[in-house]
C-alpha cells in the first residue's frame, strides 16, 4: 500500500538504506529500552529499531500511518500531535527514561524541542533528524549568527552532538535543504535555575539582537533585578550560556 507524502505535516520519508543504518548504528538500540519514535512515517527506521529492541514506542499524527503501524507486532502506537504528548507520563508508564528518537518534521522541529524540555529529567538521550542550520543552531558558540535563543536554552541543558550530515536525496519527496542527526544527552549536573524566567531572560536579551544588552536586557534588569551586575555592554549573542544561567539562578518567575 503506497502513501503520498502529506505537506501540511511536513513529510519527508528517508530512503537512504545506508543512512538509515548509520543512524541506528549512532543510536545503538538495545533490548529492554523505553525507545519512543516521534513521526515513524513508512518506518524506515522504525523496523530495524524493532528488530534489536524488541518493543517500540511511536508517536504519529497521520491516520493513515497510525493504522498501517498498528499491524505490526512490537509496535505501541500513539495517535497524536507530539506537542500535545506527556513524555514525563509516559517514562513514568514504562518505568524507565526514555530514548527519543526520530525524523522530526521540519515545520514543526523547534516547537518540539522545547516541548521535550520539559521532560529533559525523564530522558536518557534524543537522537534526530533535522534541518542542518537548526543544528548548526542547536550546537553554536558565542559571538556568531547561530547563536541564539534556542542555543542558550537547549545548551542549558543537554550535551549537543552532530553526529552525521545527510543530503536531500536520502528523501522522497527531497527537501529543499540539507539534514543532519544530532545526538542530545541531558546533562546530569545542572544548576537549579527556574526555566520560565531563563527563557524570559534570553527572549528579552535577544528581541533585538543587534543593539548591545543595555538597551533591551538592561531595561528588563532595572525592572526585576537592579543592581544584578551584569555587563550590558555586549550584545546577545556574545554571552555565554553559563552567564545567562548565572544571572537567572537567583530569580524566581513572577507571580
């Protein structure tokens, strides 16, 4: 049974044998492991994550797919928007951290990240594919275009690997742009820094990410922490992520 590629959920299905066992191989599945697939499409990847792990968890917008996945012996399927997916529920029903993986779909990527974030304490490690410049994203250092809000709350928390490039024509239909797999570990050791109000510091820090931080953060600062002694004659994108987090540290959100 064919199926047509649906743009409104921004399918792109891998067909690269040779990548798909590259991913497997960096994602080193085994027995026993609470592995959840999010968008396991036609389940190029899906089958040989079966095949050493026994058991698989997916996770699938598309009625159509969700019916086919059904068929298959292993498979638990969850018919839903991943957005609207518990994952801290969801560890704690199979009783062990989760292994996230999966070809993320690129119109939604970002959202999604962040929507695990909220999980990151019930998650052994993510493996995705996404669109290369959000990797080079994901994975910036201070002082360049890359680096930005997501580098800064993702980098909070998670170790942030690129593993492998993949080109559009391991696709079908090929996406406009070139892929890569990034391998994300939450960090075990992290200081104890309220989220909400870290996002608000970056959000504000970088609305304007070309005037230096006095004219944006600095008002905000004035506001909720005065005398918090904070450089502000940089721009956003030339603080570190340990800063952001250091001045987030002893503020709490507002009620």
């Amino acid at each position: 049974m064919s199926h047509t590629a649906r743009k409104r959920f921004g399918q792109h299905f891998l067909v690269d044998d040779g990548v798909i066992a590259a991913i497997v191989r960096a994602i080193g599945p085994r027995p026993g492991e609470a592995i959840v697939e999010i968008g396991p499409g036609l389940g190029a990847l899906t089958q040989p994550l079966l095949e050493r792990c026994g058991a698989l968890t997916v996770v699938e917008l598309d009625r159509d797919l969700a019916a086919r996945l059904r068929k298959r012996a292993g498979l638990d399927v969850v018919e839903a928007d991943v957005l609207t997916v518990d994952f801290a529920a969801l560890a704690q029903r199979l009783a062990r951290p989760l292994r996230v993986v999966g070809n993320l779909p690129y119109n939604i990527s970002t959202p999604i990240l962040f929507h695990l974030l909220g999980a990151v304490d019930r998650v052994a490690d993510q493996h995705f594919m996404l669109q290369k410049e959000v990797v080079e994203r994901m994975v910036a250092g201070p002082g360049g275009k890359d680096y930005g809000r997501m580098t800064v709350m993702l980098q909070w928390r998670y170790e942030i690997e690129p593993v492998l490039e993949v080109p559009p024509e391991a696709f079908d239909p090929p996406p406009r742009v070139d892929s890569a797999v990034v391998r994300m570990t939450p960090l075990r050791a992290v200081p104890a820094v309220d989220a909400a109000r870290l996002s608000e510091i970056v959000t504000v820090a970088f609305s304007q990410r070309r005037k230096l931080l006095r004219h944006t953060l600095g008002r905000w600062l004035e506001q909720h922490a005065p005398g918090a002694g904070f450089d502000l004659q940089r721009r956003a994108e030339e603080v570190p992520v340990a800063e952001y987090v250091a001045l987030a540290a002893p503020l709490k959100t507002a009620a």
